[in-house]
C-alpha cells in the first residue's frame, strides 16, 4: 500500500492565463510566485511553494498531485502502481523543476483522472504575501469526479492509505489521510474532472467577508455559506474562470480516534446532507481532466 503523506498541488491548464491569474490572486487572494516560465504561473496558499499553477494552452485540469515521504517512497510506489497494472510515466527533470519538487510520477485512475505523485515538494520560508485580505491559511483539499465512487473509494483504499469518513450516499465519498477529515474526496460525475479545490481561512469572520467581497464584484456564488453536517466545516463555493470552482471552509472536523471512528452515510436525496443550515444546494462546475492524458513532460 503507497502512504499518501499530504495534497500538493493542482495543474490546470487555461486558455486566458492573465484572466485566470488575476481571477486567483485579485479574487480568491492566493499569492503569485516565480513567472518565470513562458505561458505558466504558480500561486500559494502556505507554507508549499504553490499550490496551484495554470499552464496556457487548452483548457482543463492537467494533474492533481499528492505527496510521498521522500524518493524512496516514490520509487516503491512507482514499482507498486506497476504492479498493479497501471501504466506509469517518471517526469523529467525540467518537469519536475516546474513543479517544485525533486522527483515525480504521473499515472490515470481507473476513471482518467491524472495523478501525480510528488516526492521533495519545495516549501518556502518566507511569509504568504496573499494579494488581498481573505484570511487563507492553506490548500485545504481537492476533490475529483468519477462515475462510480464505490469504485473509486475501492481504488483509494486499496492502493493507498486513504480510509473513508463519511459517505454522501453514492454521490460522494469524504476521505482522509490524516487526521483532518477529508483532504481527497470523489463526487459522482459523468467523465474524470475537477470538482473543486479548497483553501481553508482562517475564522468565520474571514468566510463572512469574503462572501461580500465576491458578492460586491460579481462573482458567481455556488453554494453557502452553509455547513456540511460530514466535516462540519462552513463552506462557501464560488465559480472561477475556466470552469474551476473554489471553495473557502473553515471548522473541517479532526478524527483523532481511528478505532472509534465510523463512517457515517447520508441521503444524497436529502438538501440538509450537503447543507445543515438548509440553503440552496447546486452541484459545482467541474474543470474537465484534459483527455488524452497530457504527458508528464507538461
């Protein structure tokens, strides 16, 4: 079994990179760093070196990446993912230099979601300059789409050390690989995708007016504020360009006791499944999984 240690980044491919940009750092108040790569730009949350990056070109979610223990655990998860009967690509070095990281592999699940593995993340020591005030303490989680989340919680969980916290029916499956409640999660979806991604603030006062910031310039709320009765965090999504939606949450649930922990089921049927305080609950606008699978080189 491979031991996923943390999310890492997000690649998404865009074809208005400068609107896309000023829509992350202006809008959602992520940090841009190191444009020094023709047609690609970084933007960070925390301590990581980034978070997500946008490549010009076709639109669509290039790769979503996690993170091993080091190049050791790299290897031995590539020979694993072999073994398995997956089809495994090393990225170069001028690849893995994009990334930030010292090593990385990229494969498909079984629903064509492209996944990397990164080991060396690069993390850096100065402070998070976030473009505006919204109270981002870090990249929260991602979640991706298949067509079966029973399938794909079996290919989580026996591949890798993902256990489930909560199901939504089966429309959604809620895992974590630490002790957060969810860091990965899969939601029911005609083809692979990006659901969306999350940046966790800092308070409620920071969910609340960040609301009204979006609210005051014309973007598109999703859904929230409201909470999820699951990870009882409150959560707000809203729609970006290029088909990525973003969330800001705050309150995700820890699970401190794994013997004790068991995995709830809700009615997917039922609104206060995804929203306790009972608002409008809307399904989110996925960033399709560029297909073919764009080679790790990119």
């Amino acid at each position: 079994m491979i031991t996923l240690t943390d999310i890492a980044y997000v690649r998404s491919g865009v074809e208005d990179l400068t609107g896309a940009v000023r829509f992350a750092s202006e809008i959602v108040g992520l940090e841009v760093v190191d444009a020094d790569e023709p047609g690609v730009v970084h933007l960070r949350a925390d301590t990581r070196h980034h978070c997500l990056t946008f490549v010009e070109g076709r639109s669509g979610v290039i790769a979503s990446g996690l993170a091993v223990a080091d190049t050791d655990a790299l290897a031995a998860a590539e020979t694993e993912l072999e073994q398995r009967g997956l089809r495994v690509e090393r990225g170069d070095r001028a690849a893995a230099r994009s990334r930030r990281v010292a090593e990385f592999i990229a494969f498909d699940d079984p629903f064509g979601n492209r996944v990397e593995l990164a080991a060396g993340q690069l993390s850096s020591a100065e402070p998070v300059r976030l473009t505006r005030s919204s109270g981002i303490t870090e990249f929260g989680h991602l979640c991706l789409d298949a067509p079966d989340v029973r399938e794909a919680y079996r290919f989580w969980s026996t591949t890798f050390n993902a256990r489930v916290s909560d199901w939504v029916g089966d429309a959604a499956c809620l895992m974590r690989i630490d002790q957060v409640h969810h860091k990965l999660a899969v939601f029911r979806g005609d083809e692979a995708a990006l659901c969306h991604i999350n940046f966790q603030v800092d308070s409620l006062d920071d969910l609340f007016r960040n609301w009204h910031f979006l609210v005051d310039n014309g973007v598109e709320i999703v859904m929230g504020p409201g909470r999820h009765p699951t990870s009882g965090a409150v959560f707000l999504y809203f729609r970006g360009p290029e088909n990525l939606t973003y969330e800001y949450a705050i309150g995700a649930r820890l699970i401190e006791d794994e013997a004790a922990w068991r995995p709830r089921i809700f009615d997917p049927e039922q609104p206060a499944s995804i929203d306790m305080w009972l608002g409008p609950v809307a399904p989110t606008t996925r960033q399709r999984q560029l297909s073919p699978s764009v080679p790790a080189t990119v």
